[in-house]
C-alpha cells in the first residue's frame, strides 16, 4: 500500500481492528435499535446523547455497537433518575466530556501510533495490538486517579472552606505567571514545549526551596507556592522575576502576585480568599513585577497603610491599576513598595495593590 507522495504506507487495519475489539469489550455486534431496546432508552435520548458526546450518528442497520454501549446509556439514565443529569446541566456536562476526551484520544492514539511505528520494533500491527493490550489500562487506571485527584481538590475550594472548624493558618501564597506563553507556545514543537515548561518548573521549585517555601502545584504556564515566612516568599517572587528579566538566562519573564492571611490546606493543597487574591494580583501584575495584597504590606513593611480597610472585596467603583508615586521602605527588611490605584478583578471591585521591589543599597 502507498501513501499519497507514492512511498510505502503501512496497512493497519488490523491493528484498528483489534484496538477496537480491545476498547469497546467485543467486536461490535448491535445495531442501535437493538442497543435502544435492551437499554431502555428513548431514541431521541440516546441519539441526542450520542450527538453531544461528539460521536457519528449511525444507522438503524450498522451494526457498530457492542454491550457496552447498552451499559453506558443505562449510567446515562441513571443519572438522570438521580437528578444529577438535568436537562439543563446534561448539555454542558456531556458536551465537556465530548470534547475533553476527543482531544484527548487524538494525542494518544499519536503517541501509541508513533511508539508502535519505530523501526526495529518488529511487526508495527503486532505492536499496536500490543501496546493497546499493556498500555491502555494503565493509562484509563491512571485518568481515573487523576480525575479523582482534581475532584478532591475541587471540593476543597468549592466545599472545605466552608466548613465549620475548617482548619486554617497564615500563610504567605504566590502565583508566578509565564508572559507571553500563548505567543511562545505557538513556536515550539511538542517536545519543545514539555521541555520549556519542565525547565520553568524546575527553576521555580528550586527558588522555592532555596526560600525556604514549598511548591504546591503547577498548573500549566503557572505556579503556585507558599511558604510561612512572607518575607521568604517575597524574596523567592522577586528572585523569579530577575531570572526572567535577564536576557542570557533561559528561564521565561514572568510576574508575579502575592497575598498573606489565613489558608486552608488540605490533602497538599491550599484554599481560600488569600489564594483567590494571590491568583487575581497575578492576573493584573505587569511583565516582571511582584504585587502584593493589603495583608503581605503590612506584614513586610510592619506599618498600616494610609488608606481605609474597604479595598478588598468591598463594592466600589473600581480605578486603574496605574501606579502612583507613593513610596514606601520596609524598614530593615530588603523591601520597598510602590503603592498602585485600587482596581477592579473578579470577585474583588477594589482590590489594593502594591509593587514589590528590593531596596536599593
């Protein structure tokens, strides 16, 4: 068989064939009318199921299903029964679900072809039927405990924090955000791109370390630390912000937010409207600088600031972010801060900020 530039291209139609039979638990065998009548579910249901998940519409005689599909639709009714599947929250749901494993799968299946394709690994159908028998169990194993690892941590923002006796302590927390990732992302290949954000990563982990704080996750092109000391935090901020800004120094420009108050940890993470200032202060931080909320100015400086205590979270018109030219040093401490106009971000319409800065001398 020839591709379409005349060279040789593999056949793998068994392969397809027995990846199939492995995924689907058979070789399919039911038509859709036979898959509707054992589950129990209403065509339009099913078909209109089948549509938001993203999958082809087949006829009433292809015989493309298998007792797996009939399981799935009965889950499917299940939910709904239980209330969780509503009319108007099942769209959304199966329509996230559709497009988050189709990309998924498509990135998989090129990893497995591109594994099972190397020369000198034998007969490439073999090895994709292989591959599909050792690799794809570990890999659904390993989704599920990923899955349930983000649901824990789901709750705990939406749920633990609300809690009664939800266990809290100061803490200081820092987001540190690549700049221009979006831009930067589009040059790079895929390996290229794993590469650049294991190195950014690691660079952060070590500050971190070194600061005496702890990374607590990475969440793409972005951080998240904490540490006790605000002060170490502070430092390990604007460490990450000078690496940036050195043009011989592989590691990416960055910026930076940070808050201190009382956190809630949970099962390694952490919760709570001092995280959510953290993240908002990193959304509005310019390319390489360090903002502060209300609590990490008074902590580092050890004085109060001149304005009144409504700018966090209290209704307000909003001003912009501009800085002005209030200044102020942090005593002993290697800080000096520049205070910037109250600003609007989500859940906070006056929020106070101030750029971080080393003193000078």
């Amino acid at each position: 068989m020839t591709d379409g530039a005349g060279g040789d291209r593999l056949d793998l139609t068994g392969a397809v064939d027995a990846v199939e039979r492995f995924l689907l638990e058979g070789t399919p065998s039911l038509t859709r009318d036979q898959v509707l009548e054992q589950s129990g579910v209403a065509e339009e249901v099913a078909k209109e199921l089948w549509r938001w998940l993203g999958f082809p519409q087949a006829d009433h005689d292809d015989v493309a299903f298998t007792p797996l599909d009939v399981a799935s639709l009965r889950q499917a009714v299940e939910l709904v029964e239980l209330g969780v599947l509503t009319e108007d929250r099942q769209a959304a749901l199966v329509r996230t679900w559709g497009r988050s494993f189709a990309r998924l799968a498509e990135w998989q299946t090129t990893l497995l072809a591109d594994v099972a394709l190397e020369e000198g690994v034998g007969d490439p159908v073999a090895r994709v039927a292989e591959l599909a028998e050792e690799v794809l169990p570990r890999v659904e194993a390993l989704q599920a405990y990923v899955w349930r690892r983000h649901l824990v941590s789901a709750a705990g923002r939406l749920l633990a924090i609300d809690a009664p006796g939800a266990p809290a302590a100061p803490l200081a927390v820092v987001f540190v955000d690549i700049v221009g990732y979006t831009f930067r992302s589009k040059s790079l290949d895929e390996a290229g791109l794993v590469g650049w954000l294991e190195g950014f990563e690691s660079v952060c982990t070590d500050i971190a370390v070194e600061h005496g704080g702890r990374v607590i996750k990475n969440i793409g092109d972005e951080v998240l630390l904490v540490a006790d000391d605000p002060a170490a935090a502070a430092a390990a901020a604007l460490a990450m912000v000078e690496r940036g800004a050195d043009e011989d120094d592989p590691f990416p420009q960055v910026r930076a937010g940070m808050a201190y108050g009382e956190v809630v940890s949970r099962l390694g993470d952490v919760f709570g409207p001092t995280v959510n200032i953290a993240a908002r202060l990193t959304s509005i931080a310019r390319p390489g600088t360090v903002l502060v909320d209300r609590g990490a100015y008074r902590t580092l400086s050890g004085r109060a600031d001149d304005g009144d205590d409504s700018g966090d979270g209290t209704p307000g018109s909003a001003e912009t972010s501009d800085e002005t030219s209030d200044e102020t040093d942090a005593g002993d401490l290697p800080f000096r801060f520049r205070r910037v106009r109250r600003t609007s971000v989500k859940g906070y319409s006056r929020l106070q900020p101030w750029v971080l800065r080393r003193a000078v001398g």
